[in-house]
C-alpha cells in the first residue's frame, strides 16, 4: 500500500513529510530552518527581511547545518532583489523553491524553472491562485483566514476546497494547522501538505526570546485579534500593550509610528528613502494598495521586530494565527513533526478501519 504522507509535495520539495514551516520574518532565521529540516520538514528561510549580505551569509549556515533541501522568501520589491534572485540561483543544488506573495512575473518564474528550483507562493484568494497558476508556479500555499499576520477573510475550511476545484497545480494548506489532525484533514480535502508558521515559531530552535513565547503561550484565542490599524490591512495579532493604544489611535499616530519605523528599516538595510519609496510603490503594482498604505505596510515590520529580535513586548507587536491560543508547549523541531506524522498517521489508519469496516457490514 502506498504511503499517504508521501505526496507530491514530498516528491517534488524532497522532504521527507508534507509539512512546510514558513518563512516568518526574523523567526524563519537558520537555526529554525535546520532544525524544521534535519526534522523531516521543508524549512523556508524568510530573507524577504535580509540585505543580499545577510541572505548570503543565512544560507550558508543553512547549508553548513542541514544537507536536506530548504527554500528561500523574497519579495520581487524589496531592496536587493535581483542578488538575492541571484543567490538563490547560485545554490540550487540544495535550495530547492522560493516562496512569495507578491513576486515575480512569468519571466522570473521561468528563469527559476530552467534553474530546477520551484515556485511556490502563498496566497489567500481564488484570484490570486489562479493568477499565481496562469503564470507558471509549481505549486501554491493557500492561507485561510485563520493565519497569522496578513489574511484574508476567508476560512481555510472554505477557501481551501475552493482553490483546490479552481486550479489544476498542486495545493498546500496554509491557516490554523498545526498538529496531525490538522495535516490528516488537509489530505483528505485534497491538499498535497500543509504550511504552519506558528506552530513553528513556538520551538526550541526558533530565534524568538523566551520571554516572547511565554508571552505567545499566554495568550488565548480571545487574546488574539484582527487589526486593520498597523498598516491599514488586515492583519492577525496577540494583544499587546502597544496593539491595544495603537487600535484607539487616530490616522496621525500612524503616521508618526510609520515614520519611525521607516526610519529605523533605513537605518538596518542602509536603503535610501527613495529606495524604500520604490519598495513601497512596487507592492502597489498587483493590486489597488495605495502608496501611502504601502508605505506603512513596508515599516510596520519594524515592530514585529521589537517583539520577535529583541523580546520588547511593550514596544512590539506579535503576529499569530488563531491557532497559538491553542498552543501550550515548545517542542524541538524534531518532536514536532514526529508527533505530526504520528498523529496523521493514526487518524488516517481510524478512518480507513471505519471505512473497512462500513464495507464489510454492507457485505
């Protein structure tokens, strides 16, 4: 009997489980990627917040710690782009996809293909799987409402079997995963795997503060809220002392704290403002995001930093799925996916028992 954990995703990422870890942006550092892959995972390195330097120098210690395949983010916008494309390239023998949400054009993704290296965005609509399917992707990450930081309205329950009867690629589910039962259910709607990004910040050798996590463990699913006011898009977040006065502030303060962390991102990536504008302009290029949205959408990540790199939680924010007001423990890598596996495996076996047994019944 052929085994249902190996799909073609598995196949085509070359890992040994249907489970991605996203690329979080400070989390999915290498110590995370390491350890999701040595792990049976398929570890994403999230270099859309990296310099070209720093993104060279991240996959090398990938390279250095694991010899399984990973994957690289970007986003076609930020600065640096193009040697980072380049990089990516250059270590296809082991970097086996990227992954991105606004990205590249037919062009690009070609030019990836030729390399051997597969795309595999995320999106969160049905448009936006068919648009990533017209041009030319490998496979698409479908992120329910349920997921962390920027999300859509739409369940995973619902969106989920709506792209999977819209296009012909493979589907990764994406939005409130994060345990076997989780990764059993995905298959059996038709996914081919399943992406978590919480579930995986909350380990032993992601990169967040401990005192961050103890803070990610305390929050409750009415501890986590959707907030439109960090950057005027909706975005999914624990609570936190600098959420809750951003929520009761007005379009001025938002503006002052876009100023400040647009500030402190030029100071980190010694890009230009003009360059950041052209960041910024470029995320307005697939949709009608204006560019004064855009630019706020580009520095809000400064404050995800304050929390997730430097534990100041008072100062930061902390983006989540609905899935960590669940989540009561940090697991290594390594017992993460082992008891995914485990657990699928197990609820896959009950509900062939039950069907065997329905048909034996019958007869």
């Amino acid at each position: 009997m052929s085994d249902p954990l190996h799909t073609v995703m598995v196949e085509g990422l070359g890992c040994r489980y249907p489970i991605i870890q996203t690329a979080m942006g400070w989390v999915a550092e290498p110590s995370l990627v390491i350890g999701s892959s040595n792990a049976g995972a398929f570890g994403f390195l999230g270099a859309a917040v990296m310099t070209p330097d720093e993104c060279r120098e991240k996959i090398k210690a990938v390279r250095e710690g694991t010899d399984r395949p990973f994957g690289v983010n970007f986003h076609m916008f930020q600065p640096g782009a193009a040697e980072i494309v380049d990089l990516v390239i250059a270590n296809k023998e082991q970097v086996r996809a990227v992954s991105f949400g606004r990205g590249p054009d037919a062009k690009m993704i070609g030019r990836f293909r030729d390399a051997g290296i597969l795309c595999v965005p995320t999106v969160g609509a049905v448009k936006h799987a068919l648009k990533m399917e017209q041009l030319g992707v490998d496979m698409v990450v479908v992120q329910g409402g349920e997921g962390g930081g920027h999300t859509g309205s739409v369940p995973t329950t619902v969106l989920l079997p709506q792209v999977l009867d819209s296009v012909k690629i493979p589907v990764i589910s994406a939005g409130g995963m994060a345990d076997g039962r989780g990764l059993a259910a995905a298959l059996a709607y038709g996914a081919v795997g399943i992406a978590m990004g919480t579930r995986f910040l909350l380990t032993q050798e992601s990169p967040v503060p401990n005192s961050t996590k103890a803070a990610y463990l305390k929050a409750g699913t009415d501890g986590i809220v959707l907030t439109t006011k960090l950057d005027g898009l909706p975005q999914r977040m624990v609570s936190t002392p600098l959420l809750d006065r951003i929520e009761a502030s007005g379009k001025l303060a938002m503006w002052l704290r876009a100023f400040e962390a647009g500030r402190e991102m030029k100071r980190q990536s010694g890009a230009s403002w003009m360059e950041m504008i052209r960041a910024a302009r470029g995320m307005t290029a697939h949709g009608e995001m204006p560019l004064a949205q855009a630019m706020l959408s580009a520095a809000a990540p400064m404050l995800i930093q304050k929390a997730v790199v430097h534990g100041d939680i008072e100062h930061g924010v902390m983006a989540t799925g609905v899935v960590g007001g669940r989540i009561s423990e940090i697991p290594t890598c390594e017992e993460l996916v082992a008891r995914i596996v485990a657990e699928a495996r197990d609820r896959i076996a009950a509900l062939a028992g039950s069907a065997s047994s329905q048909t034996t019944n019958a007869a």
